[in-house]
C-alpha cells in the first residue's frame, strides 16, 4: 500500500512551471475575480495569488462588491479578454445568486478559460482532443500519470457527477482507456457499484460516505472531497480503516488538494502559449497530463 501524497508531485510540477517561465520573454499573467467577500473564497484567492508569485506568473485580483450587476461583470471580463497582458481568467465561484453562472462562464474566451468550464473546452474534452481542462481533474490525473498507476482497461468509479470535478475526470478517464461509472446521490446500491472499482474516486463532500465494505482489495483510492468533523479537514473516505485494504490512497488534507492550484498554473502557461507563442504543442502538453 503507498499513500499518494500531492505535495510533492506538486512541487516538482510547479518548479517545472518556474524553469519554463524564464525562459519567456514576459511572464504569463492571471486574472482573478472575486466577487463579495466570502471568507473561504478570500482565502482560496490569496493561495492563487502567492502561487501565481512564486513560479513567475503576474497575478492581477479584482475585488467586486457582492451586488454588482450581472452586466458590469461581463463588461469586466470582456475588457480582460482583450488585454494581452492576461492570459488566464478565473472568476472564483461560487458567485451571488443574482449572477448566472452560465453567462459568466462563456464570456470568458476560451483562450483564456483556464477553469476549463467553457464550452468549447467541455467540446474538445468531450471528443478527446482536449484543450483547457479544468484542475482538480486534471491534478487527479497527474497524481495517476506520474505515479505510473495503469488506467487503460481498468473499472474506475467516480462518486459524484458535477461539471467541477466528476464529469470531466469522467472523460479524460474514458479517454485514456478506463471502463467509467459515475455515480450520484440517486444511485443505488452504492456500495454494490464501488466494489467493482480498481480506481475508485470520491468527489462528494461527506465524510464517512467510503467505508471498508466499499471498496475493492487492492483498489486505488483517490478522495477528492473536503468537509470539517471536529474541527478538522477530512475526506469522504473512512481512510484510516482503508488503509490496509487498497495498493494506493490519498489523503485528506495533502492529497489531490495541492494539485489542484498547481494544474491552475499550469493551465495558465498553456493559455499563455496558445496567445502568446501561437505554440500549437500546447494542448498535446496537456494531454500528457490529462
Ligand atoms: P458538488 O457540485 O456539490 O457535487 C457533489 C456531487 O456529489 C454531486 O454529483 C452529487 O450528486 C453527489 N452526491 C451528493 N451526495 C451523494 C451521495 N450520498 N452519494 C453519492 N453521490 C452524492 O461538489 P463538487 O464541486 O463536485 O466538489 C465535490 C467535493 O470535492 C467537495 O467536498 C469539494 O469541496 C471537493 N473539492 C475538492 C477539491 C480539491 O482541490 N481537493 C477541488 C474541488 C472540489 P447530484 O449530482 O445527484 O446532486
């Protein structure tokens, strides 16, 4: 059994992305929207932005009150569109209720959609020429990849189905191989489904939800959700009542968590190289890792 810690891949990835970037001749540039003041988001922000300065890539924050209209949002996200300064948007979700989700999404260009939530990035993962994928998909298939874990021709289950994370690690699953179940809060019989799981991956957001009897002998078992017991972050899966069970796990914090923020940067250089450098190996870079 090996537990798949993501700090580490995480930094060997970030200082690749630092060795690249000296190598250009004006640095990669983020934008990140945050609109209200929601304290987990402000937190979630800053780590963007201290990642952004430790690898060479120009972070550029927008503070919006929580009651901006829809249309001064747009027009905000069109001026950056414009802006070759800027390589990458993100608008840091979950937004105010009287924002749709969906006009914010394809306002962005898809150049510069580095969530890869746009739907001509969801088009091209979806016909396995993917272009900007969005991250923790992408950093769960970095932690597979580079661990040199086998996909093709195994079963992977995926508990949870969003458009953020189950959906598209869906695809780039299917893409290379794997036999996919995806499953959701109507499933039934659960746990009858992640048995049958050689890669089995939890995206929920409840803790206790993979117990022991869930899960296969010798599965790989990678936890992506985050919720609070005690005082404490944790997983969905009961790990250390796994542990003994599986040939891999990740844990909960330190996990598929660091990657996450990594693949931002990573998607950033590769929208920047699409812009800037016209440089057409750079959706093939991705698909290496995804
Ligand atoms: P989400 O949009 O709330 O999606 C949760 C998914 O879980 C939905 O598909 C939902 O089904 C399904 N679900 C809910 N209860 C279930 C149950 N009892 N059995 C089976 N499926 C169930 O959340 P998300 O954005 O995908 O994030 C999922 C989790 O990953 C959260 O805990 C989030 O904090 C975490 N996360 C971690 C990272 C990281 O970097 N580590 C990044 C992103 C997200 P329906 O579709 O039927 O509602």
């Amino acid at each position: 059994m090996a537990i798949l810690y993501g700090k580490e891949l995480s930094d060997q990835i970030r200082e690749e992305i630092r060795q690249e970037i000296q190598h250009y001749p004006e640095p990669p540039g983020l934008a990140v929207i945050l609109i209200g003041e929601d304290p987990a988001s402000q937190v979630y922000v800053r780590n963007k932005k201290k990642a952004c300065e430790e690898v060479g890539i120009a972070s550029y924050s927008y503070s919006l009150p929580s009651d901006i209209p829809e249309d001064n949002l747009l027009s905000i996200i069109q001026h950056l569109n414009g802006n070759q300064n800027v390589h990458g948007i993100l608008v840091q979700l979950p937004l105010p209720e009287h924002i749709r989700e969906s006009r914010v999404i394809e306002a962005i260009s898809w150049l510069k959609d580095v969530d890869g939530f746009h739907p001509y990035n969801v088009a091209r993962l979806f016909s396995a020429n993917p272009g900007l994928v969005p991250c923790t998909p992408l950093g769960v298939m970095g932690l597979l990849e580079r661990n040199s874990i086998p996909i093709a021709g195994r079963h992977a289950v995926i508990v949870g189905s969003s458009y953020i994370v189950g959906k598209p690690l869906s695809l780039l699953l299917l893409n290379k191989g794997a036999t996919v179940t995806v499953c959701h809060k109507y499933t039934k019989e659960l746990a009858y489904v992640t048995r049958e799981g050689d890669i089995l991956i939890s995206a929920v957001g409840k803790s206790g939800l993979i117990t022991r009897d869930m899960v296969k002998p010798g599965a790989v078992v990678i936890d992506i959700g985050i919720s609070f017991k005690e005082g404490k972050t944790v997983g969905d899966v009961d790990f250390d009542n796994v542990l003994d069970k599986v040939s891999y796990i990740t844990p909960v914090p330190g996990g598929v968590g660091p990657l996450t923020v990594t693949m931002l940067l990573k998607n950033t250089l590769t929208a920047y190289k699409l812009q800037v450098s016209a440089q057409p190996s750079a959706f093939s870079q991705i698909n290496r890792e995804g």
